[in-house]
C-alpha cells in the first residue's frame, strides 16, 4: 500500500487552491487531527485491489464472487501490512488489524464497470500498454509531490489514458469543476505518465469511473493535449507546490475544504459559511435569511455540502474536547435518550415465560409471539398491566445508558462526566 506524498494527488485540489492549508494542516496537534482512514475509505481500498487483481491477472470481478479482501485498519504502523485478497472462509491471520470486506456482487457490479473502461481503450490501441496502481514520482514538480495512478493505458506516440477509479456512492467526482477546470487528481497523474513518457503523446484522455454515486455519470472522459498538460504542471501545479513551503501563503475556501483538517478553526471558511447563510454567527439568530434571487439561490446551493461539513466538523470538533475533559463555553455532555429492550440475559423461553406471567392473564403466547416476541411497544399496547411491568422492568427489560451527546446549557438534563479515553485520535480521496 502506497504511502501518501506530503502534495498528494489525491489532495491536489485542497493545496493547488489553497496553498495555505498544508501549514494550517501542519499547525493541528496531531490527537486533534482525527482517523487518517474511515470505513468508507477502507472499502474503496478493497474495491480498488480488486481492480487492480482482475487487470493483472486479466479476468472478470465475479471471478473472485465471496473471496475476502483485507484492508490495515492503521496506516501508520512501523511495518504497514498491505491489504490482500484471499478465498470465502479464509482465517485472516492477525485479523485485528485489518477490516475484512467480502466481494460481493454490488462490488463485483462496480468494479467490472471500471474494468470495461480501461479494456475498451485497450481494444483500440494496435500496441497496447498498461500500468496498473502506478506510483509516480512527480518531484520534477516539487520534492513532496507524488501520486499513484489506477491504471494507465498508452500507445507510443499516440494516445495516453489515465483512469481513476473512484467507489464511493457519497460524494460526487467530477471530471471538470464549477469553474470548468479539469480535474487536478487526474491531471496530476497524467503528468506523471506524460513526463515518463518524455512528454511524446499525441493526446491525453482523462477518465473518471464513478458508478455508485447516484446522479452521476458512471464514466466522464474529457482530453487535453500534450503541450498544455506541461504548462498546467510546470505552471499552475509546480507553483502552487512550491507556495506551500510559505507559512503565510493565502487561504481560499471551497468544496476542497471538506477534507481539510483544519476547516474547523479556518476563518476563511467561517467567512464563507457566514457569507453563504447571510447571518452574523457573532450573535444568535433563530432563523436564517433565505437567498431571494436565482442568482443568489444558485451561489447559497453551491455551498450547502461546505456549510454541512463545515457543521459537522465543527460539532465534531466540540465533542471531542468535551469527551477530553475539557471546557467549550455554553456546551456541556449529557446522555443520548435510549429506548428500552429486551434483557439480552434472558433466553427467549425465559422471556416469554416471563410476559406471561407479567400479562397476568392479558395475553397468550400467540399473542406475543410471530416466530419471536413482538416489539416493546406493540406489547405494551395488550393492557395496562402489561405496558406497567415493561415500563418497570420487572426483571424483562432494561434500559441502558445513552451514548454522549452535545447539548446547550439550557438542557434540563444532568451533565454527564465524560469517560477520558484516547479512542478519538486519529480521508481525503483514496488515490
């Protein structure tokens, strides 16, 4: 598994438009900075190993149809293990340290979509070459930048295609922003591949596959030539690379911030959201202005996935400093409300012995009953008597504590005493 540069790829949109992010970045004690990976992020690595087999060993997805896929849960071990594929029914060794992922056939679906793609363009090529998850040193731009491409196919001379798989179903990808940029992830890549190449293609296609993310294309392809690849990479990106090294290098918020981990502490951000919502969050406001114009509708929409990240990392940020014992003024922990369930200690036999003769007569087995016992609120509705002894437990149900939450002050409910726990120290893009 690849280490990520300092100037990913993958983050390229982050610090092309925001050169200032890496030293903010850098300025966030590193238990404030949360998980490097998610699920979420883990699954797309597995999706990716199984594209990367099936164009190595030139089969189709459902080949490996309920084989395992192993991802490391922590990327910074001393000794990364590297994630690896393995028959249904395996016994992963040191399986802790890994999220196990079967190949189902939703991802066996999505991934062949990708593998069509990159297989078409071979098809047409009389000479054929394919990179598969090909790192590139990209430090003739700049000694942090770097990259690993899914799969790079190229005649001489001819054309070159980069392909980037993409498996999340959340957050759409673009192959050209709002502004009409192509996509810097893709671009990045493409010069790695150009310039190895020594810059001889005649064309470059740029490709993104994209087929779980509802309203999206499954596939966006756009092309640029050779000459302006060079300029955009020795111009643009090798600038902006190299602004990174200022402390003081300008902040510029947009979409890209959503992956950023000092967005909760950014005043450009903050500038932005309070722009956006058309309110001074210095005061209180019970309600926010709502835009009037399309125009202003149009501006306010674009930024509603920022303004919601930005939310949650706030709100994120604000427990995980409450959780730590420490104090956010006007905020306290109290416990989630929790729903009561059945004893998890009692058999079922046991369980329904016990409404029974709770029932005192109310009820009869086949009344309670529908393979297992019905709902807690589908029982209590069978009498008084019934509803009471679930309410009061009587040895049938329990009702735990609730997680922690975020509350105001003004909440009637007791402030909870955090349990202090380093659980919560620590994706952008998979590459």
């Amino acid at each position: 598994m690849a280490k990520h540069a300092k100037l990913s790829a993958s983050g390229s949109s982050r610090w092309i438009h925001c050169p200032g992010s890496i030293a903010a970045e850098a300025a966030v004690p590193i238990n404030e900075q949360g998980p490097k990976s998610n699920p979420a992020a883990r699954e797309g690595t597995a999706a990716h190993k199984l594209g990367e087999t099936c164009l190595r060993e030139k089969v189709h997805a459902d080949e490996f149809l309920d084989w395992l896929i192993a991802v490391p849960i922590d990327e910074d071990l001393d000794e990364s293990p590297e994630e690896f594929m393995a028959p249904a029914g395996t016994d992963i060794l040191n399986a802790e340290l890994y999220d196990i992922y079967t190949v189902d056939h939703g991802m066996c679906e999505a991934v062949q979509v990708y593998l069509d793609e990159v297989r078409g363009w071979m098809d047409g090529m009389d000479d054929p070459k394919l990179l598969v998850e090909q790192n590139y040193d990209l430090s003739w731009i700049h000694p942090a930048c770097g990259g690993t491409a899914d799969a790079v196919v190229s005649e001489e001379f001819e054309t070159l295609v980069v392909t980037d798989y993409k498996h999340g179903r959340g957050v759409p990808v673009y192959i050209r922003d709002e502004n009409g940029d192509l996509n810097t992830q893709a671009l990045q890549y493409a010069a790695g591949a150009a310039h190895d190449a020594g810059w001889t293609h005649e064309k470059v296609i740029l490709v993104i596959v994209q087929p779980r993310c509802p309203g999206n294309e499954d596939i966006q392809r756009d092309e640029i030539s050779v000459a302006d690849l060079r300029k955009w990479a020795e111009g643009e990106c090798s600038i902006a690379a190299h602004l990174t090294e200022d402390p003081d290098a300008f902040r510029q918020a947009g979409s890209w911030c959503k992956w950023c981990k000092a967005a909760s502490r950014c005043d450009e951000v903050r500038n932005q959201v309070v722009k956006a919502a058309g309110a001074d969050f210095d005061g209180v406001v019970d309600t926010l202005p709502v835009p009037s114009t399309t125009e202003e509708l149009s501006k306010a929409m674009a930024w509603i996935p920022m303004i919601d990240s930005w939310c949650k990392t706030v709100a994120g940020e604000v427990e995980r400093r409450l959780l730590a014992g420490e104090e956010v003024t006007n905020y306290k922990l109290v416990q989630k409300r929790s729903n009561r369930k059945f004893d998890p200690g009692l058999s079922e036999k046991e369980l329904i012995a016990g409404l029974i003769k709770a029932g005192r007569g109310e009820a009869k087995k086949a009344d309670m009953v529908i393979m297992k016992p019905k709902t807690l609120t589908q029982l209590e509705k069978l009498g008084p008597k019934m509803k009471a002894a679930l309410v009061a437990g009587k040895g049938l149900t329990v009702k735990p504590e609730g997680g922690l939450t975020v509350a105001h002050v003004s909440d009637k409910r007791a402030e909870a005493t955090p349990l202090l726990t380093n659980e919560f120290e620590g994706t952008e893009d998979d590459e």
